[in-house]
C-alpha cells in the first residue's frame, strides 16, 4: 500500500532519476495532470496537483515509461516492483 507523503514523493522522484527521467512540476494545462516528452525523457507534472495527486501521477506514468529494473537502487526496485504488482492486481 503505497502512502501519501512528501518522503514517499521523494522515493519516486529518485526512482524516475535512477531511470534517467528527469520530474519538472510547471503550472500549464495538462489533461492527466502530467505531460510526458518522452525523447527528452523528461516528465512534466502539473505543480498544483497535490502531493497525493504527484504520488499518483508518477505511478500511473511507471507502466508507461521504458523503466530497467535492474539498473535501479534496491529500494527504488523494489518501490517499482510494488508499484507494479499493485498495478496488476488491480485488474
């Protein structure tokens, strides 16, 4: 079960960097909250979303990012892996 807060936040930031994505929160009209440049492999958040708003934004946008778990710290790893297997479960 994922929580809220502003470290979990932090945990998720760290695992888009290990990946090579760099998070920008930019006020703008984003439909889903997000806008991702993927050849630039940088993510656009919009930054009036809350923290419960960004944690979420970035953990539907996992499954679409072309992510090597290997490459990833431990507990980034294992923050993506939970975050995916959360994912499944819930279809």
């Amino acid at each position: 079960m994922i929580k809220y807060t502003k470290t979990t936040l932090k945990k998720f930031e760290l695992l888009c960097e290990e990946a090579g994505y760099k998070i920008r929160y930019e006020k703008g009209q984003f439909q889903p909250g997000y806008c991702l440049l993927e050849t630039k492999k940088v993510i656009v958040i919009n930054k009036f979303l809350s923290t419960e708003g960004r944690i979420s934004t970035i953990a539907d946008l996992l499954e679409l990012l072309d992510i090597e778990a290997e490459i990833l710290s431990k507990r980034s790893r294992e923050l993506y892996l939970e975050t995916m297997n959360q994912k499944v479960n819930l279809f």
